[in-house]
C-alpha cells in the first residue's frame, strides 16, 4: 500500500500516541475512519518492507550456504523477519541469480557467434542467416 509523505510525517509526530489518537487525526485530516485504520496498520509494513529485503539479500550474500538449507525458522528468527517472508526472499534471490547467471552465458554465447559468423559476401542480403528471397504472386490466374 502506498503511503505519501505527508502521513508518513504525521506517523514520524505522532508515534508517541495511541492508535485511536491517531485515527481520529487522520480522520481530522479529511481520510475516512476505514482508510485511516489501513494507513495506521501498513505504517510499519511499508517503512520496512525495502529494508527487509534489502538486509536479507545481503545476508545471503554473505551467507550462500544457507541458501542449500532447509530450516527457515533459524534464520528468520536471527533476521527477526516472519518464516514466509524469509522463504519467499530466499525464492526470489535465487531467481535472481539464476537470472544473471544466464545473462552472462547469454553474452558469452552472443560473443562467440559475433566471432565465428562469417561476414555476407558483397551484394548479398542475408535476414537471420538466411539469403533473402524475394516473394513472388502469381496473379495470372486472377
């Protein structure tokens, strides 16, 4: 849920109060009460979410091993993060590189056709390592 700058302010003023409190200022501020209660709920799930991960992938940068292990509770405890998040961040990190490790293969492979390919002779015209032929209707018939 996107939260603007400007509640995220109020939040930052406000934290020393209760939740009615600060229900009540935001409905004050113009929101709606059921609105009010979901920026009051999210408050923390947004300020922290990008953090979350972000400590997370570093961990597993640091750590691979724990990438191979099984026992996501351990983990999450230390990262003090909930166990499905922990298993989803560690999905989506594996993703990840997965992903840049086929793109380095993919240049590797790239590089070694640019080498090999042999260049079209002169006057040839040639369209994804073919000789282009020209398309012909017959419309005698017509």
């Amino acid at each position: 849920m996107f939260i603007s700058n400007k509640i995220k302010e109020y939040f930052e003023e406000n934290k020393d109060k209760s939740k009615d409190e600060i229900i009540n200022g935001l409905v004050a501020m113009g929101y709606k009460e059921s609105t009010a209660k979901a920026y009051y709920g999210n408050r923390n799930a947004v300020k922290y979410s990008t953090n979350r991960r972000k400590i997370a992938f570093d961990f597993f940068e640091a750590n691979p091993n724990v990438l191979e292990d099984i026992d996501n509770k351990k983990y999450a405890d230390k990262l003090d993060i909930p166990i499905a998040t922990y298993a989803t961040y560690k999905c989506m990190f594996k993703v990840e590189i997965q992903k840049g490790n086929q793109e380095k293969i993919k240049f590797q492979r790239e590089k070694e056709t640019q080498e090999t390919k042999e260049p079209p002779l002169y006057g040839e015209k040639y369209y994804k390592g073919r000789l282009r032929q020209k398309f012909n209707i017959d419309d005698s018939k017509l």
